[in-house]
C-alpha cells in the first residue's frame, strides 16, 4: 500500500470512498457521524490546498483517504472529563480517515505512515463510531476526554506520544 498526497484529480474518487466509508457507519449503527454531505467536496478541496489531503492506494487506486494536519487543532483547546497525555509539545491531527467496503488495512497503514513523521498524534471520533475506536485503541492512541466541534457535537479525544 502506498500514501500520496491526494490531488483534484482524485476528487470523485475520494468522495467514493467518503460515502462507501458512511455507509460502513451507518451499517454498524452509527447514525450520527458525517451527516449533512460531510466531509463536502469544499473540505477535500481545502485539505487538497493546505497540502494536507493525503490518499492510500493499492494497484495505483485509491482505497483510503486521510487528512494529516500539523499545528493547532482549535476544537482541542478545550477537553472535558480527561486531559491531553501532553498538552505542550506540538502534535499532528488525524482527519477525515475513510476507506472502502472491499479495503483492508487502510487505519494501520495511515496510522503507521503518520506515526513515522510525528510523534505526537490527536485524532477524535464519535463515540459510535465503534469500528474507528477499535482501530485507534489497537494502534495505541490513549483516550484523554472529549472535545466539541465547532457545532457543538461531542467527540471521542485520543492521543498517541
């Protein structure tokens, strides 16, 4: 499995996957997360021009897609019920991470490849969300409270040093 930095011309193909990855959701029971057309063709576009847009092919076709973001994540300022396992050094974000029906692997091979460039990652999620919980906890993020979006919607908060 290869990871590159997703370009327009992947567009379609990652909106795909988004969709294939919210149908994974809602068949597990998570009806809540990436409602309303999110992550929208808008938000891929800027991950795209932020240079943060990041796709995970086997046989030249993208599987997977992520978002790796470096820097402040402002709806991590605030943590309810924990507190971030290092709150002082600066951490990458994992965003958007979504992969196919048919596509194994994606989570560990992104988790891996984001881990080889920072040691210091957050990620959230919906706490129904139990496929992506499973995954995180197997990589060895540590649940530290939860965050809210800008929307007020509460998310599962973990970080890995």
């Amino acid at each position: 499995m290869s990871i590159r930095r997703a370009t327009y011309d992947d567009i379609p193909r990652i909106m795909e996957i988004c969709g294939e990855a919210r149908c994974i959701m809602r068949a597990d029971g998570n009806m809540a997360q990436w409602t309303g057309g999110y992550p929208s063709e808008e938000v891929i576009k800027a991950d795209i021009d932020g240079c943060v847009g990041y796709v995970l092919e086997e046989s030249g076709r993208p599987d997977g897609y992520f978002a790796f973001i470096p820097g402040i994540e402002k709806t991590y300022l605030s943590i309810e019920g924990g507190q971030w396992a290092d709150d002082s050094k600066p951490y990458c974000t994992i965003h958007r991470l979504a992969s196919t029906k048919t596509s194994h692997g994606i989570a560990e091979a992104c988790f891996e490849w984001c881990w080889s460039r920072c040691r210091n990652i957050r990620i959230d999620t919906h706490g129904d969300n139990r496929i992506m919980r499973h995954c995180i906890e197997k990589f060895g993020f540590t649940y530290c409270g939860v965050i809210y979006l800008q929307n007020g919607d509460p998310r599962l908060a973990y970080q890995k040093l």
